[in-house]
C-alpha cells in the first residue's frame, strides 16, 4: 500500500516530536495530528510553511511523486484552498516564464 500524505509529513516530522514540529511551523499540535493521521488535509498556509521551513516539495507531500520543476517559495502561488473541507488543493508554478498549474483533489 503506497504511503499516504499523513505518512510523508510523519516522514518530514521525524526525528521530532509533534509537538515540536507543529511549534517550529507555527501551526497547533492538534492540527498535526489530524494531517497525520489523514483526518484534514493540509492546507495551502501549511504546505507554504513547510517548504519555507524544510524545504519540502508540496508536490511531493501531497502525492508522492517529484515535481517536474523546482519550486522556490518566491514562485508559489496557492490559488484556492476555499474548499470547506479542503479537499482540493490547486495552485499554480511560474518557472522562467512558464506558467504551470497543478490540481490536486487528496481524498
């Protein structure tokens, strides 16, 4: 069974505890948790902290799979994450001139 994003951010987290992971993102431990054990999705603020932070390629947390172009923060625009239950994530890459979008829908 392919690993799932809660995995991959319980991957990124480790060595820490959840406690002090959430704490070095800004974000409620508890909010951890329910990404983790996939009961939320992350939303776009958290793949935006965590690639500022780690260095974690969002395309890769939310699916697995290595983005096709490098991602520096400057070049990420989230475009929605309105979705009540957040279950889609869309947001668009500009790469030396090139404008690419990525729809993401997680559960």
């Amino acid at each position: 069974m392919p690993f799932g994003v809660g995995a991959r951010i319980s991957q990124v987290r480790f060595p820490f505890s959840q406690t002090k992971f959430a704490s070095s993102l800004g974000i409620p431990e508890n909010t951890l948790m329910q990404y983790e054990r996939e009961k939320k999705p992350p939303d776009s603020e958290f793949l935006t902290r965590i690639y500022e932070v780690y260095r974690v390629d969002p395309i890769w947390l939310l699916t697995g799979e290595s983005a096709k172009v490098s991602t520096p923060k400057e070049n990420i625009i989230f475009l929605r994450s309105d979705h009540p239950a957040y279950a889609s994530c869309t947001f668009a890459v500009h790469d030396e001139g090139k404008s690419l979008r990525n729809d993401f829908s997680l559960f």
